[in-house]
C-alpha cells in the first residue's frame, strides 16, 4: 500500500475526486493560510513583464492571479498537471484571463513536453508532499532541465512543526479533523485523510535540500507558520 500511494495513477484519482471541492476545503480548513502561503512562496522569486513560468501541478489553477499580475500578457504561464479533474476545472478558470497566454499541459511531471532551458521560473504550490525521496530527486532534476541559466524556482508546501505540542496539534488536525470535515462538507473523507498520511510522510528541508544541489541548484530553504509550511526556493546558476 505504501508505494502504491505514490503512484500517478493513485494521486491522480485522488486529485480528480477532490477537484470539486479543493479549492473550498482548502482555504476554509487551513484558515486561509493555503492562499497566503502560496502568495508568499511566489513572492521569493523575483518575476517581471514578458517572463516564461511554468506551474507545476497547478491543481486548478490557483497560483495563476500572483504569477499573471507580474508577468502581463507580454509573459507565457505553462500550467502543468497529471489529473484530469484538476486540468478540468483549469481550463474553465483560463477563461477568466482571455487576454493572457496560457497553455495548459495534462502530462506527468516527470516526462513532459516543456523544452529544455525554456523557462524563467517555475513555480509548485502543495504538491511536493504526494512525492517519494526518490520522485523528489526526479522532480529537481525536471526543474534544473527546464529553467533557462538564471533562472528562478519556489515550492511551498505542508510540513509537520518541530515544536513537540504544535506538532501534536497539527498531526490531530491533518488526520482527524480534515477527513472528518471532508466527509461533512464534501462527501469526500477518504481523499482528504489522505492528505493528512502524505502530510506525515512528508520530508523536512534538511533532507530535501541536497537533491537539489545535486541537480547543480542554488537552494534556500524557509518555514512558515512555526514549521506548518515549509518552502525551498533558489535559482540555477
């Protein structure tokens, strides 16, 4: 069951069940630090006028309001995902910015069609966690194939706190109260436990780091919320 978890099959049904209602649970059982994280993490970078970006598992999209203000429509947004109810439900957000570029790709992460050194930034908002070591290693390396010489990334994502009782707490949280509430509000509550399972399996920074200056990376690493989120952003050389 363990590694059959990490398959693109398997996260990408799960991600189809929870299209509908992602963006919703999301926001209200984070308190609204999901938005705020993700603003937060694009903010690292330093995007501006006419730049090329590319969105990995752009889920449906919610990433494209902070990234598209800075990169106007002279700029081209590539947005990226594996599931087929996420891109759905892209394509129907796409129609909100007619006078942007935006090309939307269902393609795995790891074998896409994204040309080599093409992209100015590359952006990845809570999507890391739904990954092995071994598939992280193989994400870093897409993300030093792709980004031109100089250019950016960030990734945010959920992390366990180190300080013992807010860890407790989250742990609580993530795999009790979020299922509990996707049931509820969702009709959704196997796809949302998972999430608390992915969030506890999850590795820190400390681990994540090397992987990415192996790639020939330049990598920081940053918390936020007292360790709830963590990011990793830098830029290749």
């Amino acid at each position: 069951m363990e590694e059959k978890i990490y398959t693109e099959a398997f996260v990408s049904n799960l991600f189809d069940n929870m299209s509908m209602s992602y963006v919703g649970m999301n926001t209200f059982t984070s308190f609204g630090f999901y938005p705020l994280w993700r603003r937060l993490a694009i903010k690292k970078i330093q995007l501006k006028e006419g730049d090329m970006v590319t969105d990995l598992l752009t889920g449906v999209g919610e990433c494209w309001p902070s990234i598209l203000k800075h990169i106007g429509n002279s700029g081209r947004l590539t947005a990226l995902d594996f599931s087929k109810g996420m891109i759905a439900k892209a394509k129907k957000r796409k129609q909100d910015y007619p006078y942007y570029d935006i090309h939307i790709l269902e393609e795995s992460v790891f074998e896409n069609s994204i040309p080599d050194a093409s992209q100015d930034a590359v952006i990845c908002a809570y999507g890391l966690k739904t990954f092995q070591l071994s598939q992280i290693d193989d994400f870093s390396g897409e993300i030093a194939r792709i980004l031109k010489p100089g250019g950016q990334f960030s990734l945010v994502d959920v992390s366990l706190p180190r300080i013992g009782w807010l860890r407790k707490a989250y742990l609580f949280y993530i795999s009790k109260v979020i299922p509990f509430l996707g049931r509820i509000l969702a009709n959704e509550k196997e796809s949302y436990k998972m999430l608390g399972v992915y969030s506890r399996n999850f590795s820190d920074t400390d681990t994540l780091l090397p992987l990415f200056t192996a790639k020939g990376l330049e990598v920081n690493s940053c918390n936020y919320f007292f360790g709830c989120a963590m990011g990793l952003y830098g830029h290749k050389p």
